[in-house]
C-alpha cells in the first residue's frame, strides 16, 4: 500500500477522524483498511440507524459524513490507507512537554518531534515531574508517545501542531 505523501488529515473533520480510528482500531492488526472499507462501516451503520429509527445516534453518523467521506475518495481513491486520514494530537502531559519547549526563552526555531525528544532525554521531563507538571509515572509512556508520533510523522514535524487543546 502506498501512503500519501501530504498530511490528509488535516482535510477530515474531528468525527470522521474519530470514527476512522475507532474502526481502525477495532480490525485485525494484519487487515488494511482503506477508504472503501471505512465507506461500507458508514454505509452500514446509516442503514442500521435508519432500520432502527430514524434518528443517528451511534457514533454522531449523519449523511454529511457519508458526503465528507465520498469527497475524499473522489480525491483520493478507494484505496488510499485510511489511517492517513486520522488525525493525531498529543496527549495532556505530552502537550505539556511541548509547550515548555515552545516557550523556551532560548529557543530559536520552533521545537520539531525531534527536539522534544531530545528535551525530554535531557532531563526536561524530571523537571517538570519535580515542578508539579507532570506526574511520576508519566515519563516512560510519554518517550513512547512521542516515539510514536515520530514514527508516523517524521523527526522534523512541528511540535506545535500535536498539542491538543482541552
């Protein structure tokens, strides 16, 4: 399978990348789920939802997902990997850690993955662990975290744009 070069997540909408993810997530580790796969869950869960009442309910499903998901494929291509169409954010405590690095007085560019990681190895998660930031047990999961992202993402993605806001 080919992944897109460009970041198409950023063209989904928060409850269809939800819902992709939680497809995704529900699949056998080995299946490939495209587009079309994603289409024929929609698909049948409209249908299911009309069967039962008319209303949506499940998932927030509504026709303009459907649509949402049609222009992406006109786009796209039935095949394309849907996971590229998940948006990702980084947790609560890891978005803590990027934006000490953001507001790092010394800093000259804006902080990448990399440079997180570079931070949080360097002592910046025992900081904010001793500041009250973050918590103890925090520090092992997040280096896996932003493992995670750098993997998917890539070493020289902008931090800044993986915080989550709550």
């Amino acid at each position: 399978m080919i992944r897109n070069p460009i970041d198409v997540a950023t063209r989904v909408s928060p409850h269809l990348s939800v819902l992709i993810e939680n497809r995704i997530n529900r699949s056998d580790d080995d299946q490939y789920i495209t587009l079309e796969t994603i289409h024929e869950f929609v698909t049948d869960l409209l249908s299911d939802a009309f069967a039962e009442s008319e209303q949506l309910h499940h998932f927030d499903i509504n026709e303009s997902l459907l649509d949402e998901l049609n222009a992406l494929i006109e786009e796209f291509g039935e095949t394309a990997l849907a996971i590229d169409f998940v948006h990702e954010t980084a947790s609560e405590p890891l978005s803590r850690v990027i934006d000490a690095v953001i507001n790092d007085r010394d800093r000259n560019s804006p902080p990448t993955l990399a440079m997180i990681k570079d931070a949080m190895n360097s002592g910046l998660s025992a900081s904010l662990v001793g500041a009250g930031v973050l918590e103890e047990d925090e520090d092992d999961v997040l280096l896996e975290e932003i493992d995670a992202l750098i993997d998917r993402h890539g070493a020289d993605a902008l931090a800044e744009e993986f915080i989550r806001y709550e």
